[in-house]
C-alpha cells in the first residue's frame, strides 16, 4: 500500500496542507503500474525513458534568465459572480461533500476544462468561499498543456514563473513539484525534523498569487487538510494585527538554489517585498492572516524580540489549530484549487524511505496587492 499525502489547509488564514506524496502504484492515466521506480541510477534512466509524462519532467537551464516583474492590474474573475443570480449554478448535478463545515470541499460530476467563462467566474467566487477545493476525476490532466496554461491559467490572471524550480522545457509557467528515491526538486530543508513548512506561495512577490492549481501526472493516494485561523483570534488581538505590516523575502529560497541544491538555478533576482499582517480578499472581503514562516522575516515597526515572540504565537496558532484544518485524500486524476490569499499549506514528505515518485504540477496565476480593507 502506497503511504499516504496530505494537503492541509486552513481557514481565515485557511492553512493549505499540500504533502509532497509519492506513488509506486501509479495511478491510471500516470505512469504504468509496472513502471520501476528510479531508486538507482539505472531505474531512473529506464523510468524517465517509458514515462508517459516525461516531457513535463524538471530542467534547469543556468543561461535561462528572466528581468523582475512588473506591477500589473488585476480584476478577480469572482466580482462577476457576485451579481449572478445563480453563482452556483456551475456546480448543477455535481456530487458535493464538505469537507468541514466552513471550510474545504470535494466535488465530483463536473468537468473543469468545460467550464464556460460564466462558470470559471462562480468558480473563483466559490472556491474563494470554501478556502480549498478537490474537483475529483478529471480529465484537466490530459488536457494540452497550451490549454491549461494559457486558456485556463491566464484567465485568473498573469502566470508566474517560479525564480528557482524546476520546469519543463518548453512550458516555464508550471511550477513543478517532483521528488524520488534518489533526489528532490522542491524547496526542502534536509536539517530540520520536520517536513512540515506551512506557507502561501511566493508571497515575497508585490502581488502574490490568487487562485491556484495543482495536479499530479503521477499521484499520491492522499492529501489535504483546511481551517480558519484568523476569526479564533479575540477581536482585540486582531485589531491590533490589522495595524501591523510584515517583511516577505525570497533571498532565502534563491540562496538556497545557488548552494547547489533544487538544480541550482536562480531565474530571477530574489525580492522582498511588505504586506499587511492581515489582508482582505477582493470579491468576499474575508479577511485572514498573511503569513508564513517560509517567506516572512519581520513585522515592520516592533524590535526583534517583538516580532520573533509575534510570530511564533501566530505560526504555532496556524500549525496546532486542527480545529480549522482540513484533509484531502489524493486520488487518481484529482486537481485541487485553492485560494493563496486566504490559505496557507505545507508540504508532508512522509515517504521518502519507499523509493516512489511523486511529479506534479502547479498553475500560479498572479493576483492583486496584498491589501486591507478596514471595518
């Protein structure tokens, strides 16, 4: 039996949970079941040579160099549905479960690569409402990567292209997720004893992204976990918060590349940039925390004691609080949607002794400013 991999996310900030999981067992439409998996140098050859996904396999290329990004305007395709007299209406003779009360769904029935322009727009507004979302038998997986980036993608807004991961050769806008027996290609720390890193991507960016997509061409069996961290706060405690601005860097994850490690590769100058503690989303007006020991390095204005006690508090209130987390189960030909503004999620390698592998991709559109939007 294949281990297990989470992705966990939480409410106001909704914590995303997102476990770096490996199958042996491949999942249909992934690698064949006999496939052998790349624990020596040899199987790796042989797996990559009768992969059916191989294309989509990581590169680094140290000449591919990319200039800083630009300010750009962004309008979230949810403010449409907000005057739908339907907004759910996309979601008719689907199969629904919640996965908590407020926070975190699984929907069968509907095909996302057949949504209509109507139907994205509801989609952004819903599953800005439900944090995270894991749309079960997909067919988006075998779609054409043109289409899932560039029709699907940009629709939610300018794709990303991650400064220090590895990426297919011909389609830089997937930031790849891909670990085996032998190596890993994401951001992982071999010193510490854990592999749990709860954060929301790229959030050193001036405008980090909204909606996102994840699937996996050679999936885990399980993964997912959601919340709400901000309204368990006392009001007090958050007014406060609402009145602070946090440092987010991404010196550290390029740093880390140029030691020689996920490729060694830096495509862009690492930024830093300042957030609000607390931000609102644009089309719900919810507001959560916006931070993430990952990528955030101080709160503007306190001493240093001041903000390392600060945000310890508040990232031990993101990691322990299973009271609003939720749990995903991976599946074959899963593709799980969540919301960066409003989730956080982490990554759970728990199966590295098995010599599996674990590819994915995920789709980054960019999304406004961080901002806050005062009572």
């Amino acid at each position: 039996m294949p281990p297990t991999a989470t992705e966990t996310l939480n409410a106001p900030l909704q914590s995303l949970r997102l476990e770096p999981h490996v199958v042996k067992r491949i999942s249909p439409g992934a690698a064949q079941s006999n496939t052998p998996s790349p624990v020596t140098e040899e199987g790796q050859q042989n797996w990559e040579d009768t992969y059916k996904y191989k294309r989509f396999l990581p590169s680094f290329d140290s000449d591919y160099k990319l200039p800083p990004l630009e300010p750009f305007e962004h309008v979230d395709p949810g403010h449409n549905a907000l005057k739908d007299p339907s907004p759910q209406s996309f979601l008719e003779g689907a199969t629904i479960e919640d996965l908590t009360p407020a926070f975190g769904s699984e929907v069968t029935g509907i095909q996302l690569h057949k949504l209509t322009n109507r139907e994205r727009d509801q989609l952004a507004l819903w599953v800005a409402q439900r944090g995270v979302v894991a749309f079960r038998d997909q067919e988006f997986i075998d779609q054409e990567p043109e289409w899932q980036l560039y029709d699907w993608g940009k629709y939610w807004g300018r794709l990303h292209i991650h400064p220090t991961s590895g990426q297919p050769k011909e389609f830089p806008e997937f930031h790849l997720v891909y670990r085996d027996a032998a190596k890993t290609w994401n951001f992982e720390e071999k010193d510490r004893v854990t592999s749990t890193v709860w954060h929301s991507d790229v959030s050193y960016e001036l405008q980090p992204p909204g909606l996102t997509a994840l699937f996996l061409y050679t999936s885990p069996p399980t993964g997912g976990d959601t919340g709400g961290a901000y309204n368990a706060l006392s009001p007090s405690f958050r007014a406060y918060l609402e009145t602070l601005e946090v440092l987010h860097s991404g010196v550290a994850q390029a740093e880390h590349s140029l030691k020689g490690n996920r490729g060694g590769v830096v495509k862009r100058a690492p930024v830093e940039n300042i957030h609000p503690l607390v931000r609102s989303h644009p089309v719900t007006g919810e507001k959560a925390l916006y931070i993430n020991p990952q990528f955030s390095r101080r709160i503007i204005g306190l001493k240093i004691e001041e903000s390392e006690a600060l945000l310890k508090f508040l990232y031990d209130h993101i990691a322990k609080g299973t009271d609003f987390q939720t749990r995903l189960r991976w599946k074959p030909k899963t593709v799980v949607l969540w919301d960066n503004r409003i989730t956080a999620h982490t990554a759970i390698v728990d199966f590295k002794s098995t010599g599996e592998v674990r590819h994915g991709a995920r789709i980054t559109p960019q999304a406004e400013r961080p901002f806050l939007k005062k009572d």
